[in-house]
C-alpha cells in the first residue's frame, strides 16, 4: 500500500507542507554517497559538486531522524524550506545536528508548545541537503514529497538537478534505524501485577515505530526486527515484543540513540536483561524491576 501526502497550508506562515511533521519518515541503509550533481544557472553555466557528508554514522542517523521528523516546505512565492521541529527539553540534538552539518539555523519553533526547530532556507543550504537526500531516502511519501522540493528548487533557482529514487533498503549494518528510532520509535513496559515470584506474563516489553502510511516500508522493517505489523487509526505499527527484543538491543547498543529516549532505552535494555530467560525473581531483583519502571515513568511524565 503506497499513500501520497496531503497538500495542506502550514499554520505559521504561507506554506505548502508536502506532508506533515507527524510524517516520521525513514531512509535507506546501505547506500553509497550521492553522486555529483551538475547544476547550471542561465548562460553562466557553473558547476557545484555535491555536499559530501563523511561522516556516515551520522548521516545516516541523520537520514533516520529527518525521514521521522523532517519537512519539505515550499512557500506560495517559490522559497524553499526544510524543518524539523522537536521538543524543546530535548532541543540538544537539533544543535548536534547543526553543528555536524555545517549549515541551518536552530531557533524557537512554539514557545506555547514547548517547541523549537531546525530549519535550513539559503540556496547552498538547501543544495547541500538535496546532496545528503538524493537516492536515499527509503519511505515512499518522503520520496513522493522530496521529488516535488527538488523540481521547485529548480524552478526557483534555474538549475537542472536529477531526482534520484532510492533502490536500497536500511538494515541493520548501519545506523538508520538508530535515528528513525529517535525520531518515531517508543518503548513500553507493563507490569501486569504486583510483582511476584513467578514472572510469566507479568512483564510485557515493548518497542514500536509508527507512520502514517508506508505499508510496504513498514512491513519490511518488522520483518527484520522479527516484529510484527499492526494497523491503528490510519498509522502503521511495527512492533517488537519481549521476547524477541534481541535484535533490537543488540542492533541499539552498537548504534545509540541521541535524544532523550536514549535514557528510556538504558531502563528498558536494564530491565531486558533483568528477566531474560529467567522463570521466577528474586526479592532483589523485583526491587530493581520496580525502580526501572519508576524510571520510565518519570521519564515518561
């Protein structure tokens, strides 16, 4: 099932979204680095090599995290604009990713909701992000909205750039997941009821990511999880239970997550550890439980 994005107004300013924040989108694993990209303005005919970003663990983070959070934006009169808005406890990582990149603003996004956001509008801004992006983004509405930015940079600035459609897919060799994670992943522990010796059925872990739309990239992702996908609402789950939580652990202790839901994670992956393959706890050990939990409660709050 493929969904294409809404058009729609953006509330702030005269916007068209292509598709919405909420998108949290993804990107490819293991592709190589964009190509060069020959770009000619008028009779002038000047040639700019694309913006390499050598750092590959972060950009495909970065990738993840954008295909989650990011925004394509055209304005009525032609100005471009790319965004990601996150919450403002956590507007650390938006200075992180400035700071790597090299380009792009962070600024308050909402101060009623708590917001702030990274956004990139200048022409090289915009062409070294078109770099980064180009043949490796994995879901399909992003590339739907990404092909229509690239045909409007064109437009606004006279340039003949090549949109190329992504044909890898993101696994677990790299850190893709890792930002997509960031961005759209939750984890989840419930405990039933009061602790008691016997743990079977008491604690249920959990670890989802969510989209709107994306069947097949969706799908995918929860088979190489050893997941399963869910329908809820008009989003797409794809769910990782306890015990088959292996993989997800393994696959985020080697490629860490760098929003505040790293710290959920270390309280999930304690208490992962904590019952695994275990059939009964002791006194102590249900202590340890019962603080992990608090943890992600106060977390959670």
């Amino acid at each position: 099932m493929r969904e294409h994005p809404a058009l729609s107004i953006g509330p702030l300013k005269s916007y068209f979204l292509l598709g919405k924040i909420q998108y949290e989108g993804q990107s490819a694993g293991n592709v190589a680095a964009a190509p060069l990209v020959a770009i000619s303005h008028g009779s002038s005919e000047t040639t700019r090599e694309a913006y390499i970003l050598k750092d590959s663990l972060f950009k495909f983070w970065f990738i993840g995290f954008l295909e989650g959070k990011g925004s394509f934006m055209i304005r009525k009169n032609g100005d471009l604009e790319f965004k990601i808005v996150h919450t403002s406890t956590d507007a650390s990582v938006l200075f992180y990713i400035k700071k790597k990149l090299g380009f792009g603003v962070v600024r308050i996004q909402d101060k009623v909701k708590n917001n702030h956001c990274f956004k990139v509008n200048d022409e090289k801004g915009l062409f070294n992000l078109i770099s980064i992006l180009n043949g490796n983004l994995f879901l399909d509405t992003k590339q739907v909205e990404f092909k229509l930015w690239i045909d409007a940079y064109n437009k606004k600035y006279g340039t003949t750039l090549v949109y190329l459609k992504n044909n890898n897919k993101p696994d677990l060799s790299n850190s893709w997941l890792s930002g997509f994670t960031d961005a759209v992943g939750s984890f989840t522990c419930i405990i039933k009821d009061k602790p008691v010796a016997n743990k079977s059925g008491l604690v249920k872990l959990s670890y989802t990511l969510s989209q709107y739309g994306n069947y097949n990239q969706m799908k995918y992702l929860a088979e190489i999880l050893k997941g399963k996908i869910h329908y809820n609402n008009g989003i797409y789950e794809a769910t990782v239970n306890t015990t088959k939580l292996s993989k997800v652990i393994d696959y985020l202790n080697i490629h860490s997550l760098k929003t505040n839901k790293s710290i959920v994670y270390l309280n999930i992956r304690k208490i992962y550890f904590l019952i695994k393959g275990k059939k009964s706890l002791t006194n102590e050990e249900i202590r340890l439980l019962t603080r992990y939990k608090n943890n992600l409660n106060r977390l959670a709050s």
